[in-house]
C-alpha cells in the first residue's frame, strides 16, 4: 500500500522522511494533479484542505473506491472538510448518515 501526501512543498516535505511518497503541488495545474493521483497506485493520498477544495470538483476521482482521498488541515487551521468528507465515506459505506457533526 502506497501513501502519499500532496500539497505544497515545504508542507509535504517533512512527509518524505516518514517513508510516504510526497506530490509537490506549486507548480502544477488541479488537472495535472488529478491525474497523477488518478495514474498511480496510491492506496490513500492526504491532500492539504487548501489543494483538496479544488480537487472535490473531480466526482470520480472522489467516489473511486481504489483511492482514498483525505483533506488534512493545513498551517491556516482547518475548513472542516475533513470532517464532511469522512461523514460522506461513511455515509455511503453504512447506508445511513451516523451524525455526530451539527450542520
């Protein structure tokens, strides 16, 4: 199983030492990057909230059941898209929205 960590570099880097394979997002267009991700063999790719906002616009890259797409809260603190993305995982894995999260 393959992990990944996409985001900018000076975020992503530290990620490298941990044995995880890091996608430097500066210099590359959302569709670039999604097709990167969509191209590898990645098990789980963590995305900073900052990228992953741009990527949620890619249906099929969000609902493929080969690769898991995570938001993880950048410097500025989080967004909440974590939350809302584990919520819809497992919403649609049960059937039935769990709660837990006021909306």
């Amino acid at each position: 199983m393959r992990i990944a960590f996409a985001g900018p570099y000076d975020l992503v880097s530290p990620f490298k030492s941990l044995g995880a394979e890091i996608i430097d997002t500066e210099d590359k267009s959302i569709e670039e990057l999604k097709n990167e991700i969509e191209s590898s063999d990645f098990a789980i790719v963590f995305v900073f909230e900052s990228v992953f906002k741009d990527l949620l616009k890619f249906e099929e890259l969000m609902s493929s059941p080969e690769i898991n797409v995570v938001p993880i809260p950048g410097i500025e603190g989080s967004k909440g898209l974590g939350q809302v993305r584990i919520r819809e995982i497992v919403k649609k894995a049960v059937g039935m929205d769990l709660g837990g999260f006021n909306e």
